[in-house]
C-alpha cells in the first residue's frame, strides 16, 4: 500500500525541510483498512482507531521539526504511543502531494469545478540525459545490467530500458594499450552493439562508474547528452477555467458550497461584480504564490492563509480577485484522492476512508451586527 502512495507522491520531491513518509509502524504489516485525513490530531487519531485502521494516511506532518524524543506526557508524543499501543501506522504525504500531478491543488480545483490546464508554479522537469556507448556483442548483457543497476533505463512506470542497435567497431591499439581484443598495433574490426539508455542526471556519476567496471575495453567510449527540459505537468498550485464566467460574489459562493464548512467560512476580496472564468487555486497556505496567480492572467485566486498587508498591496498593484479559505477545507479534498490512488492500485483488498473530522483549529465565527469601520 505504502508503495502506491509513494508511487503517486514521490517522497524525493517533497522540499528539503519537510518530514513525509512512514512516521511509526511497520511496514510489513497487513492493512486492511486505511484513514485518510489532513491532520494527525488527537481526533483523527481517535477515528482511526474507531473505524478499525491500521494506518492513518495524514497530508500534514506530526513532526516537522526534529525532536529527541516522544515521551507519553507531550501531546505529540502522546499520539504516537496510542498509535503504536493500537496497532496503526502513520504515514505523512505532505509537500510532495503539494507538488504531485495530481496532487492537493488539483483535488481542490476539481472541488471547484475547474477544468485545470497546468500549474501555477511549475516544478523542474527531471533532469535527464542519454548515454550511448558501444560494447562487444557478448558482453552487453553484462553491460546493460550494470547500467540498470545504478539507476539507467528508468521510465516512469519502466525499467530495464534500453535501445541498441548491431555494428561494427574499428581500432587500432598503440603501444602502451593493453586490447582486450587484438593485438597492438593490429587494425581491429569486429562485431559491437550500440546501446543507449536514459537516467536522471543526479546518478550520472555512478552510472559511468558502473559502465567503467562492466565493460571489457580499458577504454570506454561513450556519448552522454543532457536532454532539453520539457514544460512539467508537476508543481505548486493550478491553473484552470469555469464552464462560463460568473460574478466574483457567486463565485465565492461556489467555493464555500464546494468546501467543507469551518467557522473561518470564505472571504473575497476584489470587485463583487468582477467576471470570474480563469482561476488558480493553491492548497494550503498560498500567499507566496500571488505574483505567479499575477503572472498566470487569471480572475481570481484561491487559498488559504492569506495575510493583510500582501493581499491589499497585491490588490492594488492590479492582481485578480482573492479568495480567500480556511487552510484545512482547501487540502480536504486532497484525501478523497490520495484514497482513490490506494483504491485504484490494490482494489477491494484495503477498504479506504476518508475522515470527515473537522480539525480546522478556528471553532468560532462572528460578525459585528453594528457595521464596523468603514
């Protein structure tokens, strides 16, 4: 189970200060049922063991900053000694679910009834390149095996790839060479494979390293070519459209519907009567993101978190209409996702729930019955 959720939520993409993954539990334990929530509180936990869990899937960490212990009197500490006592793992999918295709945001435009046409802030390809080299025809097996096993040949859900292609190769040994064919001196012609293959650039090293020790030649030839970065699919946030643009005050209107209720609610800011059809939408705290909602040309954008000062300086400067919602109703949706990917890769074998806990911290929401400020 933990490998289709890895699978659509790469841990390896998540930010360099998050903490995702397998927090306690044992991954070789049986799951049968598995809960889905947002946050890993005292409530949901509460549920988890309600519903018969063995695993609690959470969007947010328990632990994002290091810690030297979880003794039982400290609140956190606390849930991973009930969680352990009952049997049930927890397992966090956080920034790298933020950044998946799909991922958070487009669970949230999906809510929204967003067609989605790409992300708002694009992540970078993965960096690839294509090595080419050349090898005796008895020995590619060997080579290829050695190549696949530092990593090349890796194709989304592929591996072992390759392409090759019979030849002949020529040389000429000079004194000092030791040929593994032929003789020094002697013009050497004999039957070679071409073989290339594709890898991430971050393991071009090993994987030369490991084309050097398979092969049977002291000298290795080889091509390695970066290949150009094609646009990704992957990033923070989304861009998408409406059916047909509506007023910005029944458009807001559709994100509160849509959304889980909380007492934080909905808010916009921006002309009530200002056309809404091109929208991004950002999952979570989204105020870092509003010159790339600026740059995307859309009506309106939704998140979550969104501060004074930023949201009337962005306002002023001409950026789109704001909407602004409360942090956990934006990444809700993200659970009914992440418990079609478990249910999409392992069918009826693990029965999926999604929490409909409310564990947004706000339990309260007034407004002044005089009017206020102007």
């Amino acid at each position: 189970m933990l490998a289709a959720l890895e699978a659509a939520y790469p841990p390896a993409t998540a930010e360099s200060w998050d903490a995702v993954g397998l927090v306690c539990g044992d991954r070789a334990e049986p799951v049968t049922r598995a809960l889905f929530c947002v946050d890993p509180v005292e409530s949901t936990v509460d549920e988890a063991l309600e519903v018969g869990a063995q695993l609690l899937v959470a969007h947010h960490p328990l632990m994002l900053r290091g810690v030297t212990g979880v003794p039982a009197d400290d609140p956190k500490g606390a849930l991973v000694h009930r969680l352990i006592r009952a049997g049930v793992a927890l397992y966090t999918a956080h920034t790298n679910a933020d950044i998946a295709d799909p991922g958070v945001s487009d669970a949230l435009a999906g809510a929204l009834g967003l067609r989605v046409t790409g992300p708002l802030s694009p992540a970078p390809a993965r960096q690839l390149d294509v090595l080419a080299t050349y090898a005796p025809a008895a020995h590619v097996e060997r080579v290829l095996d050695a190549l696949h096993a530092a990593g090349a040949g890796a194709l989304g859900d592929y591996r072992e790839a390759a392409w090759t292609v019979e030849g002949t190769g020529r040389f000429r040994p000079l004194p000092g060479a030791r040929p593994a064919d032929g003789e020094v001196g002697e013009l050497r012609r004999l039957p070679e494979t071409r073989v290339e293959v594709v890898l991430e650039r971050r393991r071009r090293a090993e994987v030369v390293r490991a084309l050097r020790a398979a092969h049977p030649y002291e000298e290795v030839a080889f091509n390695l070519n970066e290949i150009a970065e094609l646009p990704s699919g992957a990033g923070i946030g989304r861009v998408g459209e409406l059916d047909a643009a509506e007023p910005l005050r029944v458009f807001a209107r559709r994100v509160a519907d849509a959304l889980p209720a909380t007492a934080w609610g909905v808010r916009a800011a921006g002309d009530p009567d200002r056309p809404v059809r091109r929208v991004a939408v950002c999952g979570g705290a989204g105020d870092g993101y509003l010159s790339a909602a600026a740059r995307a040309g859309v009506d309106a954008y939704v998140t979550a978190d969104l501060r004074h000062h930023p949201a009337g300086e962005h306002l002023a400067a001409g950026g789109p209409a704001l909407v602004d919602v409360a942090h956990w109703a934006s990444e809700w949706p993200w659970c009914a996702q992440a418990a079609g990917v478990v249910r999409a890769a392992l069918g009826g074998t693990v029965e999926v729930v999604v929490s409909t806990r409310r564990t947004d911290p706000w339990t309260v929401g007034a407004t002044s019955r005089t009017g206020g400020a102007q």
